[in-house]
C-alpha cells in the first residue's frame, strides 16, 4: 500500500442551498386539509394535527400542527377552579416564549402592539431537514365573505432579526415573498396598523408561524378578516378549530424548504513516478522474493480501484471507489476529486 501527504491546496470547501417541496408527496402546496376525529376528541381542544387527506386512509401524515396560547390563560379550561388562568392556553404561551424569546420575562410584540395571545402554525418536523425557505410563503385565510393572503418580507428586510429561535420575519400581506404596498385592505402600510400591530412572525429556523389574533380580527377596511378568537376564561373556545377554518377555506398554504449542503473536495493526484508498483503478493515469487516478471521491473502498469484517505495517527477515515479500475504506469497521471457530503 502507497501513502501519499494531501497539501492544503488539495482541498476545496463548498456550500450549495438546497429547496425542495414542503408537504407529503413533494408538493409545494396544500388546498385540502383533514383533521383525526379520534384527536378532536381528546388532545384537540389544546392543539390540532393537519392532515393532506383523511386521517385514516393510507400515505396520510401529518402536515402541520395548529395551537393557541394566552398570557392570561383565556379559551381553555383551567385546571384548577380555585387558580384563575391557570390553563392549558397560558402553558402554551410560556412555553413558545422560552423557546423564541428565551425570557420568561419578555413579551411578543408584533409590530407596535404587545400580543398577549397568538396562534401558532408548526410545521411537523418530518416535513423537511434543515428549516423553511423564507420567500416560498403564501397562506391565505378566509373568514365568513373576508379573506387576506399572508407572506413573509425576507426579500424586502434590509436588516436581519434573530432570536433565541434564530432568524425572524415579519408576516405581510403578500404571496411568494411579494409583498403586497398598497394602501388598501390587504395591503396597508406593509401589513401592520396602530391598532392591531403586524399579522406575526414567521420563523423558518424551527418551522413555525406565530400569528396575530388582534390583527386578524380587524375588520377588511383595516386589513383583517374579522377571525372570532375566544378570550373568554374557564371555556373551551376552541380557537385552534377557528384558525383550521379559516386555513381550510383559504385553501392556499403553499411553502418550501431548505437544506444547505456543505461538500469538502479532496483532489488526489497520483503523478507518473507514483503508484507504478503493487504491492500485491502475486508479484513477487514466494521462495526467493524476486519480482516474477522483468516487464514489472522496467515497465511496471497497475490498476487503481480505491482511495483511502487517513489521518496522521494511520487511521482510515473514508473509502472512495472508482466506478472502474484506471490503468496506471510512467507514462499516465491520475487525478481524482473525492467529494464528502456533511
């Protein structure tokens, strides 16, 4: 066996973004969506899994998952009767501020106005590898005559927001990472308002859309689609049912995803001197040691098969096979570019 030091020259590192189509059957678009009646019955007045066809036919999987959260614990029963707000809603909001903001003490602000309840939209993890691809966004919602197409404003951010959740992006009126300028119902001010603040978050780190009830609930002239959330304490509003309708009659939730794909070339290169001589048994007589044939003295041919590459201790570390042995003498060079995927 031959050994041979790779200089730093011989390596190439290289990343390529990677999108591919979010939902089951690599479609970049859902217009139907199901629900599990077994689920309803039980988990669903906390949260809601999505199905791309009914729950029980076969190849059905979950698409995404809907919940609600509220500081003060409203649209849930409480679990105990003798501690107000103590709820499945305000669990849920603790548990979304730990995880994207990091604080307990910290409040979502969609644009200029303090939430104190939000809708979450969280993509099943399945769905895709690395995080969702801002720009890919259209999510319209129908409520009752109204309707109101959502994307997020990656392509028009001049600067980048990160939480504890990574990168963040305002929902906007739009499709597509197109957002909608004009001063119209669906478009107003980039879609926020001094009344109800921006529609919500889109967070393509850990897959999630946070939306804004307040805004939501406006009325069409102010860029809403008058959603009904329930604030109501110690009741099951069922507010995760009420943003499913409003998702099923928009019928449009279209997304992608990302994978970066980070590739280390590794360029071997056998030089004519080199690698001329096996080292096979074969070649050499077993009772004396000496070379079987003259013609592998002066002319010596090999075939290459495998790349081995090792680290200085002499480990192996990866085996790159040619797809077909190359013939190798003093007359021939050999370059090879191994690629390792990670």
């Amino acid at each position: 066996m031959s050994f041979k030091r790779l200089d730093p020259e011989d390596f190439v590192l290289s990343s390529e973004a990677v999108t591919n189509a979010l939902w089951t059957g690599f479609s970049p678009k859902l217009s139907v969506f199901f629900t599990s009646s077994i689920q309803e019955a039980t988990t669903g007045q906390y949260y809601l899994s999505v199905y791309q066809t009914a729950s029980l036919i076969s190849g059905s999987e979950v698409q995404f998952d809907i919940t609600y959260g509220d500081s003060q614990g409203s649209g849930s029963y409480f679990y105990d009767l003798s501690v107000t707000g103590s709820s499945p809603t305000r669990t849920i909001y603790g548990q979304y501020r730990s995880l994207v903001l990091g604080d307990e003490n910290s409040s979502f602000i969609f644009g200029n106005i303090t939430a104190s309840g939000f809708y979450v939209i969280n993509i099943d993890r399945n769905r895709y590898k690395e995080s969702l691809l801002p720009g890919s966004l259209t999510l319209k919602l129908t409520s009752g005559s109204h309707s109101v197409t959502l994307t997020d404003n990656s392509k028009v951010s001049t600067t980048n927001v990160f939480t504890d959740a990574g990168r963040l992006y305002n929902l906007v009126s739009g499709s597509a990472g197109t957002v909608y300028t004009g001063n119209n119902a669906l478009g107003y001010a980039g879609g926020s308002s001094a009344a109800s603040g921006s529609y919500g978050w889109f967070l393509p780190d850990i897959g999630i859309l946070m939306l804004n009830p307040l805004a939501l609930g406006a009325t069409a002239a102010n860029g809403g689609i008058i959603l009904n959330t329930s604030r109501s304490f110690n009741d099951l509003g069922y507010n995760n049912r009420t943003l499913f309708s409003a998702i099923s009659g928009g019928a449009n939730f279209t997304l992608n995803s990302q994978e970066t794909i980070t590739s280390d070339f590794i360029y071997v290169r056998a030089r004519n001197a080199e690698f001329n001589y096996s080292e096979n048994p074969s070649y050499i007589s077993g009772s004396n040691g000496s070379v079987l044939y003259d013609s592998f003295i002066n002319n010596p041919e090999t075939y290459i098969t495998t790349v081995g590459l090792y680290n200085d201790n002499n480990e192996l570390l990866a085996v790159a096979k040619l797809s077909k042995p190359l013939k190798k003498n003093f007359t021939k060079e050999m370059l090879v570019r191994v690629k390792l995927d990670f």
